[in-house]
C-alpha cells in the first residue's frame, strides 16, 4: 500500500522507505545511474574549484584558513607518496591528491540527512536519488578500472612494452630454457590474477564500505525523533572515520600498486 506525495506514490512502510532510498534516479533505458554521473561529477567540480581558488589565494606571508586546510592535505598526500613511490613521476601527486578529496567528498555526501536532496528534488519531478556516488558498485568499479588502465600505463612506460609484456610470462616463477616454456603461461595466470584482484578489491572494499553506511542511516531515518538524535550523532562521529579512512585507503592503495607497477620482478 502506498500513498500519494506530490503527484506520486510515497513509501508507506519501512521495506518500501527502504527500498526507495537504495534506488537510483536512471537514464531511460535503465543502463546509466545518472545519480551517481552528476553527483560525482558536481563534486569533482567543487574540488577543483577549491584547489584553484586556494591556488589563486596564495601568500608566501601569513596562509589563510583555506590555504592552511588545502597544504594539510597535501603534505598528508606527499608523506603518503613520498613513502610509498620511489620512482620519479610528475603524475603520481595530483593524483593522489586528486583521488582521496575527490573520494572524500562522494563519502561525505553521506552526512546529508536522508530525505534533504530527495525531497527537494521532488519540486522538480525527481522521484529518486542516491546522493552518495561510492555506495554505487558501478562507480566504484569504475574508479578501479581507471586504477588498473594506470598500473598497466605506468608498467609500459617504466619498463616498455616488450619488458612489460615478457614480465607477464616470466614472473613470478623464473626459469630458464626449457623450464620458462613450460611456467611460462603458468606464470602468466597469475599475473593476470594478481592485476585484475587488484582494482575488484579496491572497488568492494570502497563500495561495502559506503553501502553499509548508507544502509545504517537510512535504518536510523525510520527511528522516532529522539532515537535519530540519540543514534545519529554517535554514528555520524563514528562515520567521520570511516569515511576518511575509505578515502585514504583507496588512494594509498592506488598509490603502492603504481609503484608495484614501475618495479622489475
């Protein structure tokens, strides 16, 4: 049983509540979350902004808040990076920094309260959204593909492609004669498997991560007034963690496969 909101059918119970608040706002032939694709791509915007405008704010005198805030991120970043890639590369930086605010903030699109962008929407006909990008397993993978197309770029450019593609059979198992015919595709499935495990964990770990949360608050939206208040808060504080935590392992993960990925085995 359902009853009328705004011209269309409302949750009338929890399964249906929700049901609803797990479905994505989709395309018209149901192959694209087009949630997920303006949300992510709204607040990749807002990160670039930020960073240009506290690019353009600059001092080498006394920094602003903004300026103090974006250089904490980034030495958190180049510690990260610097620890962990010891190769030299003028991409891998921006990169990181780029992938852990731009995770942050699809994260943190968590805090909204359940039915704030839902209902607002609703004066504009839009009867579904998922307001968090990285609780959508197709995002996630996504992100994990583009991960594993730069393992792939960085091995080739490190070690060409003949080096690269002789690895593939010669690692990790070396041999010699006619032993290296033999492990040769032996060798080759495990690099295989070894480099597509690789972006599948980084995206279930980011993804079950976020659902979870996700799930958690949407359970909690169904309590009484005061049960939000008394369950919210605590797990909202808890879900700063996770969320910065999701994001930080996400990019130093990225950042030691790449690294894996310039090294001779």
């Amino acid at each position: 049983m359902t009853t009328e909101h705004g011209g269309h059918a409302a949750p009338a119970n929890a399964t249906e509540y929700i049901q609803h608040h797990l479905s994505h706002l989709q395309s018209a032939d149901g192959m694209f979350n087009l949630d997920t694709f303006w949300i992510s791509a709204i607040l990749g915007f807002v990160f670039l902004g930020v960073f240009y405008m506290a690019a353009r704010r600059a001092t080498a005198g006394v920094p602003g808040k903004l300026q103090n805030f974006v250089e904490w991120i980034m030495e958190l970043v180049n510690d990260t990076v610097n620890s962990a890639f010891h190769a030299k590369s003028n991409v891998i930086a921006p990169l990181a920094i780029t992938i852990f605010v731009w995770v942050w903030l699809m994260n943190a699109m968590d805090f909204l309260p359940v039915d704030l962008l839902p209902r607002v929407l609703e004066f504009f006909g839009v009867y579904k959204l998922r307001v968090v990008p990285t609780a959508d397993v197709n995002h996630t993978f996504g992100m994990s593909f583009a991960v594993l197309l730069c393992i792939i770029g960085f091995s080739i450019k490190a070690k060409g492609v003949g080096g690269y593609t002789k690895e593939l059979f010669t690692a990790p198992f070396h041999a010699h004669g006619i032993a290296a015919v033999f492990l040769a595709p032996v060798n080759f499935v495990f690099q295989m498997l070894e480099l597509l495990a690789k972006p599948i964990s980084l995206s279930l770990r980011l993804f079950g991560n976020m659902y979870a949360g996700e799930l958690i608050f949407i359970l909690i939206a169904l309590l009484p007034w005061w049960a939000q208040w008394l369950l919210g808060g605590p797990w909202a504080i808890f879900h700063i963690l996770i969320v910065t935590l999701q994001a930080f392992v996400f990019m130093a993960l990225t950042v030691v496969y790449l690294s894996l990925a310039v090294e001779k085995h």
